[in-house]
C-alpha cells in the first residue's frame, strides 16, 4: 500500500477509510438534536456484562500485522471485490464487534455500514440505532478540541469522525471500554504508512490534553503517519438504557431466538419481525426499525384510527350508526368486517377516503408511529406488534373499541388455518387467535401474518413480514413463514 503522499486525495479516501465527503451538511443533517453535552461518565448505559462482552468480543479482532487484518476483513465478509479490505472497513468492523458482542442484532448487515455517510443518508442509522432507543449526538469541535473531561464518550459509543478541508478520510468506530481514570479505548482498523492493522488504542485522556488517538488524527504533523480526521467535528450514537438491548436468557427463549435467527438470515428475501410477551419481555425480533411494505396488516391500524374517530362522533348507539352510516353505498359495519374479515381493498379504500388520509396520518403521528404511512402503505415491526399491543391493552381505544376489532380480527375463515393458524390444533383449551394476514402476489410480493395469541394464562404478539421482490418466489416466502410459526409453537409448547 502506498503512503498518502503518493496518493491522490480521493485516491487515499477512497483506501484509507471512508471517503471525504462535502464537509456542509445537508438538510438531513438537521434531523440530528442541537449540540449539547452527553451524559456524565459515571452514568454508564451498558451494565457490567455488557461492557465486559464488548471489551471481549473486541479483541477477537485485533489483527496486528497487515495481512491479518486484510483477513479480518475477509472474514466479515462486507462487500465483495477487490474494495473488502482493511482499509475500507472500519464501519462493518464497528458493526461487526457490536454484533459479537451482543449489543446489535443478527439481521444488522456490516456491508449496510460500508462507506456510511449520516450526511448523505441516515437509513442505515434509524434502521440500526432507533431514536427511540438511541440517543443521537452530533458536535462541531474538531475531536482534538473537543473537552471530553466535560462530555466523555461511553462504552458502547458508535462514533463517526469527519473530515474537514486538510483531512485525508472519515472513520467509524465503537468505544470499546472506558478506564477507571476515564480514558476512552476502541480497536479499530489503523493505516500505519506500510498498510492497514487493527489495534486497540486510547483514543484520548481527559487529563491529558493532547494524548491519545485523536490528538494524533488532527496532528498535521503526523498526517503521513496516521492521516488527519475529525476536524469537521463528530456524531455519537449512544443507547439509552443497556437492559433494551437484551432478552431472556433461560434456555426456551434463547432456543427460539436461536432457530429464527437461522431460518431468517438463511431464507429468501427480506424478512422483518418481532414477537413479544404482553405485559413481559421482548422475545425476539428482526429487522424491527426498517420500514417496509405491510401488504393488508395495515388494516389493523387502519380499523384503529377509525374507531378512534368514531368515539369523537360519540353516537348513542354505535350499531344504529355503523349500520346506517357508511361510505361509497355501503354501511361502516359491513365495510369493516369486509376489510379485516375478508382482507377486501375496496372496503379499505372507502374506509381511508372516507377518513381521509392526511387525518389518518395525523392520528398515527399522534400515537407516536413514525414508520407507518397509507401512501404508500408503510409501516415496521415494531410499530405493528406495538399497535396490537396498544389494542390488547386497552391504550388507544375504548373497551368497547377493542371488542369490536378484536371480534372481527378472531372471525374464523378458511385461510385461518394456515401461517399463524398452524397453531390451532397445538394450544390449549380456551386459547384465541386474532390476526390479520397479509399477502401480495406480485411486487414487492408479500407474505405475512401478525398476530395476538391469547392462552389461558398468557399473551403473546407475533408478527412476521416477508417481502420477496425479485429475491423469492411466493411460495418460497410462504414455506418460511410457516417454518418460523412452527418454531414459534414449540417455543409456546415448552413455555
């Protein structure tokens, strides 16, 4: 590998790390909260596991010598092509020591982090680090001005340094530990003249003024050495509360999460879902952030909002209504049992127009919903077992409200027998399943199920989309989703 000085500028970008980027921030950029302090050091997020499996799983990687590292980034496995190399991946090796370490998801891909740029888009960030569980940061001090004694960085940081006019490349990394003196560490791919390695290295100590990693990145002087980064200020994503990013860890729970995982990183297709205990813990979940299309389990929703709206009308009696009022030649009562009970678009047409759509989306910005949208009909994991939750519980809707959907959602037709439904014959006595399907043959060719599984003495939420494109058949998308419910009826079986 060539030293910098014999490089063109977008030559060493494009080898060294990321690639220097425009240094003005673009309109996305202001989705970032304003500029303020982070959290004092001793307000640890990640517990003492946490931080202990993160410094652990971080030194596998260490790969002192140039042709180990190129084979660390081999083994990541991020890009295909002559560009997979230790030079190019410090942000699929942040994500790779995160995931290692228990701290991301399976589905997390580290190609999604290859040459990321939160100026140029943010998707790989909301789809990974959720706002409602992360907190976002973004600073403009160079890091080697930066007073970390006054805004230390914690374990379990993802950072992105960028480059500002002089700088030669942008870097992505995790903080892998934090001393007892308050010096912040990471191990990260490092260009060294002769090459890539990967070490751990102090990035700065706050009693030290001018000390650590990110003294020497904003060192002009040592640019040949190490390259320059991190004058054009820094972002931070930093979770809120360790204990959201673990789940049951009895031997039932870890088996479930366990089959799905290798079902779903293995299947045709794009695969997102979440299941959960009502009034417990979080089981499981895949691709829970990303929004994707519903196919008809937006429905639900949609039945949601339009009870909601029919609580403010207040009508003295609600069957005299539903029956006598409607849309396009139709009553409101016979449009909803078309659309939750036959999964029929034209019901569901009249019902939204009837609504309207921008009230509709009003009413779910309202509730907190940011991933799900008519139109185009959007919506994610975790948004949709969060509205079956809210349904069962009582939060949005009156119990009168809930009854009437719940009634419809449990109606029995032929196709209940299948997806979810393949569970009928293994509950209990007295147990009940409310869902609604969703399906769409041609693009991007949907199959999903979403669901509440009420037994005799628990709840459960489940909710599974697959989306084929041009990736998997219908057939295939469906064999899947079938062999996650079955894998989740075992998982019922032995609770």
């Amino acid at each position: 590998m060539r030293s910098p000085t014999k490089l063109s500028r977008r030559e060493f970008l494009k080898l060294a790390s990321l690639g220097f980027l425009s240094v003005a921030a673009s309109p996305r950029l202001r989705r970032f909260p304003s500029i303020c302090p982070l959290p004092p050091a001793d307000s640890a997020v990640l517990s003492a596991e946490q931080q202990q499996r993160l410094i652990e799983a971080s030194r596998i990687f260490i790969a002192p010598e140039i042709g180990a590292a190129r084979q660390v980034a081999l083994q990541i496995d991020f890009i295909e092509g002559p560009n997979e190399d230790a030079s190019t991946m410090c942000g699929p090796l942040a994500v790779a020591i995160l995931k290692t370490a228990g701290l991301l998801g399976a589905w997390v891909l580290p190609h999604d982090f290859w040459l990321v740029d939160p100026r140029n888009s943010l998707q790989p960030f909301q789809n990974t680090f959720p706002e409602s569980l992360y907190t976002w940061q973004t600073f403009d001090t160079p890091i080697k001005e930066f007073d970390f004694a006054r805004a230390p960085l914690q374990a379990g940081d993802l950072v992105y340094l960028h480059a500002a006019p002089g700088d030669t490349f942008e870097h992505v990394l995790v903080v892998n530990r934090v001393d007892g003196a308050g010096r912040a560490y990471t191990v990260t791919n490092f260009f060294v003249t002769t090459g890539t390695i990967i070490e751990e290295r102090m990035l700065y100590d706050s009693q030290q003024p001018g000390v650590g990693q990110f003294a020497d990145w904003g060192n002009r002087q040592l640019k040949n050495r190490f390259g320059n980064t991190g004058k054009g200020g820094f972002h931070v994503w930093r979770v809120k509360d360790g204990r959201s990013l673990e789940f049951p860890a009895d031997e039932n729970n870890t088996r479930l999460r366990e089959q799905l995982d290798e079902l779903l990183l293995t299947a045709a297709g794009d695969w997102y879902g979440a299941i959960k205990q009502i009034d417990g813990p979080l089981l499981y979940q895949f691709n829970p952030y990303a929004s994707f299309h519903p196919a008809s389990t937006i429905k639900v929703p949609v039945a949601m909002a339009f009870y909601q709206w029919l609580e403010e009308q207040a009508p003295s009696n609600w069957a005299t209504y539903l029956n006598e009022r409607g849309a396009d030649g139709r009553s409101y009562a016979s449009l909803l049992e078309a659309m939750l009970v036959n999964s029929e678009e034209e019901a569901t047409e009249s019902l939204v127009d009837s609504l309207g759509a921008a009230w509709l989306e009003e009413t779910w910005q309202s509730w907190g919903l940011n991933a799900t949208h008519i139109d185009p009909r959007r919506s994610s994991a975790t948004e949709i077992i969060g509205l079956l939750e809210d349904l069962y519980s009582g939060k949005r809707l009156s119990a009168k409200s809930k009854e009437a959907i719940l009634t419809l959602m449990s109606t029995y037709t032929s196709n209940d027998d299948t997806r979810i439904g393949l569970l009928r014959p293994e509950l209990p006595r007295g147990s009940r399943i409310y869902n609604k399907r969703g399906s769409l043959v041609d693009w991007p060719r949907v199959v999903a199920d979403s669901a509440i599984i009420e037994l005799p003495t628990s709840a459960y939420l489940f909710s599974l989309h697959g989306i084929g494109r041009g990736q998997a058949s219908y057939e295939e998308l469906e064999a899947t989703l079938d062999s996650a419910v079955q894998i989740f009826g075992d998982f019922l079986g032995a609770a």
